[in-house]
C-alpha cells in the first residue's frame, strides 16, 4: 500500500459505507419484489432476477456468482498474509514468511491457505462448513479485536502507525459477539467444533515460538524456497 497512513484509514471509510448501503439497498429490493412465500422457497436472487428480467434473469445469478468469486479471493489472499505475518515473527514455520523474489508475494502462504481451504470441499454438507467457519472467523476476529483493545488499555505508549478512536473496535466487538452468540445458537454442534478447532493452534503455536527446530526444518525451508522461488522479506522500517 502506497502511504499507508492516509490511504488504509481512507480505504475502510470509504468501503464500508458503500458495501453496508449496497447490501442494505439490495434486501430492500428483495423485501419489496418478493412475498416471504418466495424468498422461503427459492433463491432470492433467482426469484428476483426472474421477476424483473425475465429469461435474462440469469444475469442476475451471474453477477452474484462472480461477486462470490471476488469474496472468496480477496479472502484467500488477506488469510495468506495472516500466515505471512506469523511466519515472519516465528510463531509458524519460517517459510510461510517468505515472499517471490519476482512478483513479492507469500506464495508459500498463498499455497498453504489454498491447500487448507481445499480441504472444505470433502465436506457434503456445505451449510455445516458456512456454520463452522463463520463461527470461528468471528471467534478469532473478536478474540483479536479484544486483545487490541486490550494493549490500548495495558500499553498506551506502544508505537501505533494507524490509531482510531476506541468506540470503534468496541462497537465492533459487540458485533463480533452478536454473531458468536447467534451462530451458537443456531448450530452449537459445529460451534463446538469450530472451538475446538481453534484450540488446536495452541499447541503449534508453542511448538513453532518456543521450539528450537532441528537442521531437518531448515534443510525443508530451503526446498521450498528453491520449488516456489521465494526468499526472506527485507523489512520497511518506515512503517
């Protein structure tokens, strides 16, 4: 990001806005088109399409299906650098901290997050997985915004490049826990076991923080830097 400081607070005000009246206005088109007898049984964005367009209703279907796309990728590249970040300070293993010497991606993050998002696909029941995973997501979004708030209380004077107002995160974190407690609710069998999923980091997080590896890790980071072409980030101390 070039100016991070202007342009990342700009970018979310921005952005956010526009996706929340996007989203707002387009229930709003849905509620007033359709009775709750069509929206129950069919797909809404079907109905609607087939409603206003006729045999050109299709259009509609496409433009959800490629706006799911954009979701899903932009998701699969911000989770990419998650692990990015966490194999540049050791708390995962260091070739997931490495970018391409060409294009300066993390193309082992990248490949990692593509194997593990793979592995929802073995799954028959798609609302089980949208179940587990929105319930973790939400569980480790709070959980970060929690322990930020935390670190704004505890170490006021800690360096931080991008600062907001604290109202935001809490407001922020209240939602997290709508969606936390909703999400249990609704389907407490797969939040279980989106809990225990998370709990399950715990113990690799200890194993790659506190762990002195042997010669064997560093002999498969070096295969993996010759197979992906990546190398060690140079820092930007400017940020």
């Amino acid at each position: 990001i070039i100016n991070p400081k202007r342009n990342l607070p700009l970018a979310i005000v921005i952005s956010l806005p526009t996706v929340l009246g996007v989203y707002l206005l387009t229930n709003l088109a849905y509620f007033t088109t359709l009775s709750p007898e069509e929206m129950a049984q069919s797909d809404a964005a079907v109905a609607f399409g087939h409603h206003h367009l006729g045999k050109a209703g299709w259009l509609l279907s496409l433009c959800v299906s490629l706006s799911c796309f954009g979701a899903v990728n932009g998701s699969l590249f911000t989770s990419a650098r998650l692990f990015y970040v966490g194999g540049c300070r050791g708390q995962l293993p260091g070739v997931l901290g490495m970018v391409h010497t060409h294009f300066f991606t993390p193309v082992p993050s990248l490949v990692f997050t593509c194997a593990i998002s793979m592995l929802y696909s073995f799954s028959n029941d798609i609302f089980s997985v949208i179940n587990l995973f929105g319930f973790f997501n939400w569980l480790s979004v709070g959980m970060v915004i929690t322990g930020m708030l935390w670190l704004r209380w505890k170490k006021p004077d800690l360096k931080r490049p991008i600062k907001i107002v604290a109202f935001v995160p809490v407001v922020f974190m209240l939602g997290c826990l709508f969606m936390i407690v909703v999400s249990f609710w609704a389907a407490p069998m797969q939040c279980l076991i989106g809990g225990t999923v998370v709990l399950t980091g715990l113990p690799f997080y200890f194993m790659n923080y506190k762990w002195k590896k042997p010669l064997r890790f560093t002999r498969f980071n070096s295969f993996c830097q010759k197979l992906m072409f990546c190398v060690t980030e140079e820092k930007n101390k400017n940020f």
